[in-house]
C-alpha cells in the first residue's frame, strides 16, 4: 500500500474504533507509519506529499537536459534518449526519458514551438465549379459479430455542399474509381468543371512538380468526361478540408454500429441516409440545406455523358508457386498447373462464395469464403494427379504376372497407398530373379493369407529356395589320406638370435 490510499486506509480504521497497534497489523505496515498519520488532517498530507519527491535516475543529467531543451525548443525526447547515450553513454528506456523531459517542460514552462501555418478564408466557389473527392476505412460488425472493413469513397459538391458516398468491402481500384465517379454524376445528375483528389496510387502513378501520370483507365475516363483534375500536394489533406471533414461525417454519423450485410444493402441504406439526413440537414458553415442550394447548382452542372465506357471490373490476384491465391488473409488453391498457365487469375467474390476465374474469364474453381485468418482452403481435386504413372506401373506388373494377381495388386494400393510403387517395385525385382512360377506360388500364399505386402512374398520366396537348396557334402576325416602334402603346413623357422634381440 502506498501513498493517498496508506492514509485513507489509516483514518477508516481510526474512526472505527481500532488502536494504532491493531491498524498496524491489519494493514502490515511499521507502526511509526501509523504514528505519522495518525492525527494528519488531509490538507496536511496533501501539502506533504507535494513536498516530497523521489530523485530519479535522470535529476543527474537535469541541467544539461534543460540546457538543450533551452537551445533546442522543438528538441524530441526520443533526441534527448540518444544524445544522453552519445555524451554521456547512458542507457535509458525512451518511456523513462520521455516522462522526465515531459515533467521538466511543464515545471519550467518550455513548451514546443510548433510551427504555426496561417490560413484564410476562401471565397465560396461559383456553382458547378468543384467537387472534392477522398476515400476513408472503417472497420463494422457482420451478423455473426465478425469484423469487416468497409472503404468509402466520398464525393462533395464545393458549392451546395450536396455529397455522394459510395461504399464496398474490398480497397477501391482504379476501375472501382470511375465507377464510382460515374455513379457519383449520375446521382448528381451533371458533371462539374473540376475534381480535387489527393495524390492517391489508383489515379496517379507518378508526379513530377506537376507533371500528372494518370493511371490507363482514370486516363481514358478523364479523356471522356474532359474533367479537370487537380491533386492535393503530398501530405496535406488541410487544402482540402471540406471533404475531410465529411470523411468523418460518414464514419461516425451513419457507418458506426451499422451491421453489415453485404455491399450493395449498405450501399441502397446510404442512399437513403443522404437523402434523409446528410444533404437536408443545415449545414454548419453556410447555414443553409444542401439539398436546398443543389436545386440551383444542378442546373449548373455539365449533362452526363452516357457514353463514357467504363471498364469493367476486374480484381486481380498472382497465382503462387504452389498454386494458391491470397484473398482475405488466406490461402486458397487453384487447380494443379495453373501457375504454369495463368500467372494471373480473376476473383469475383460474391457473399459467401469466391469465384475464380482465368484471364479471359474461363471459370476455374470456386471456394466457400473463410472467416479465418491465415488459413489454407483447398478443393480435394486441386490436389497434383499421381494415381496415372501407378497405374501403369500396376498394369505392367499384372501382365508379367500373367494377371493370376490382380487382386493381391490391388489389395497392396489399397492397403499401402503410399507406398504402392515401393511395393510394386520389390515385386518385379523377385520377377527378374526368380521367374514367374515362384513368385505366383509366394503371391498365392500371401493372398491366402492376407498377408498384403511384397516383404513377405520376398521372405516367402528366399525360405522356399533355401528349403530347395542341398546341403553341400560332408568330408570323411577317416579317409584322408595324411601323408598327401597338401595336408602338411611348414612353418617358418627363426634363428634364436632373433628373439634374444626382441627380449633385450
């Protein structure tokens, strides 16, 4: 027990009647520490407390912290960690330096400089001039409280203020991009002269100090639409504040603890939000209904080519080495060799089931999708086609053997399937060496017995042949005739002089 909670804990146990020796021993603590607070008022130990501080590991180094904080106003912690290692080599936990930097700059009142950008107020945009456009993510709950993260696409009118929102459960492509816009005017009724976007990779491949390359298909749709586009500059969503603002109007006002069900029911719910809520309500800086000022604007509006040909949407997965594509953090096949042909395939995933197609649209599979994480989803026919060179080494194996085996053949694969080109393999060697008759006669005996495994047949064989083999001829020692040479050995002899040599 420490601190606030020793001394309230001490005046409880006092106001109930307790002594300071029993206090003590209830709460394990010295009884000088009770004496202490014993007759304490609060304000006296508040004023106490503050009076008494720790030193810590750092009160060392303070005035030479405080010194570069003095020269360096903007100076970080994570710096002063770092300089503390380089001067001094001292090691301290970033979390420890950041505290007592974070402590000396309030007690001292040294706070950061920032660098202050000024702005000003712009004059309202003429009608039918602008619309913003910026994308955002959110994560929702299905109807099994699994997570799903939904992407928008928010489009603002800079005059009325009138939005579009367009939604899916999967990152916005380029492709997805110019439908979306399509949608967007279609739902305006008119184009306008401008879109603001940020320097995002579906619509910008490259940016040279103002030198736009567009992506092929937002290429061909401005080609189109003859818009205008002007990207933000990296790192500044302020130049466009108006529809980062509604960004986060979207996300709390109608995305947050919305159940989703699945894209297009999310996409007619935020039809009728807009037109419920998001363009009738007043708006905070004109104070005026955007859908009231929309009436004008939209006759200021471009007409909307209804012959923009808009691409058609195509999601794009690489096919693996193993024959595997990533959707959703999981792995699912492919048939076996489609690496090999397809280094590309389309999915088209639909509620619960994923669709996979080639290139040219030729389906190849479909799988159930998986909620799972990292999981490895697989059709038992991707798998690779090795039953065609077994049967053949089977059917060799059966007509050497006259096919009188074929059901001891049989009953090898289905009983050691993983092993059935082994097995088969150890059979035609016993072919080779001991011919047909003998194998037949070992094969009969293993069928009749069940005993399914060409180990056997092989022990079955070698005990026939050494039962057929003769045992070679015993000699008569009685008639060896002991006087032939050849039974006689002569050893070498070795004059003495040799092992007196040896022994001394």
């Amino acid at each position: 027990m420490k601190g606030y909670s020793v001394y309230n804990s001490i005046q409880q146990l006092k106001e109930q009647g307790f002594k300071k020796a029993t206090v003590a021993r209830k709460l394990e603590i010295n009884r000088r520490t009770v004496d202490r607070y014993w007759n304490m008022s609060v304000d006296e130990y508040q004023e106490m407390h503050c009076n008494v501080r720790r030193k810590q590991t750092l009160d060392d180094y303070k005035n030479t912290i405080l010194g570069w904080i003095h020269d360096y106003p903007d100076i970080s912690a994570s710096q002063v960690c770092d300089w503390l290692k380089e001067n001094y080599n001292q090691h301290f936990s970033d979390r420890t330096v950041s505290r007592y930097v974070k402590e000396l700059r309030e007690e001292f009142n040294l706070r950061k400089h920032p660098h202050a950008r000024s702005y000003e107020a712009i004059p309202e945009l003429p009608m039918g001039k602008q619309v913003q456009v910026d994308f955002g993510e959110t994560y929702l709950k299905n109807a099994k409280g699994k997570k799903v993260k939904v992407y928008a696409a928010a489009f603002l009118l800079s005059h009325s203020r009138y939005m579009y929102v367009d939604l899916q459960s999967r990152p916005f492509t380029s492709v997805d991009l110019t439908g979306a816009c399509f949608r967007c005017f279609n739902y305006f009724g008119g184009m306008p002269i401008e879109m603001v976007f940020d320097q995002d990779s579906i619509l910008c491949v490259n940016e040279n100090a103002g030198d736009i390359i567009y992506t092929y298909e937002f290429e061909k749709f401005r080609q189109q639409s003859k818009m205008n586009i002007y990207l933000c500059r990296g790192a500044d969503p302020e130049s466009k504040g108006k529809i980062e603002n509604t960004v986060k109007y979207v996300k709390h006002n109608f995305l947050d603890n919305r159940i989703f069900i699945d894209d297009k029911t999310l996409n007619i719910s935020c039809l009728k939000w807009l037109e419920r809520t998001a363009n009738s309500r007043v708006h905070g800086t004109t104070k005026r209904i955007p859908a009231e000022v929309f009436k004008e604007e939209r006759e200021t509006l471009r007409p909307l080519d209804r012959d923009i040909m808009l691409p058609e949407t195509k999601i794009l997965r690489m096919v693996r080495k193993d024959n595997t594509i990533i959707y959703t953090s999981n792995r699912y096949t492919v048939p076996f060799g489609t690496y090999n042909k397809h280094k590309e395939v389309i999915i088209k995933p639909d509620d619960c089931t994923l669709y996979i197609q080639t290139p040219d649209g030729v389906p190849l599979c479909e799988h159930r999708i998986s909620e799972g994480r990292g999981l490895l989803i697989r059709n038992t026919d991707h798998l690779r086609d090795k039953t065609g060179a077994i049967d053949r080494i089977q059917q060799d194996l059966n007509e050497r053997l006259d096919y009188k085996a074929a059901d001891f053949l049989s009953a090898i694969r289905s009983e050691k399937a993983r092993y059935a080109r082994d097995q088969f393999k150890i059979i035609a060697t016993l072919l080779d060496k001991y011919g047909l008759m003998l194998c037949l006669e070992a094969i009969e005996f293993c069928n009749k017995n069940k005993l399914y495994s060409a180990n056997t047949v092989k022990d079955f064989i070698e005990h026939l042949e050494a039962q057929n083999t003769p045992e070679p001829p015993m000699i008569d020692i009685k008639n060896i005739a002991l006087e032939d040479p050849k039974y006689h050995i002569s050893t070498e002899k070795r004059p003495l002089e040799v092992y007196a040599k040896v022994g001394e």
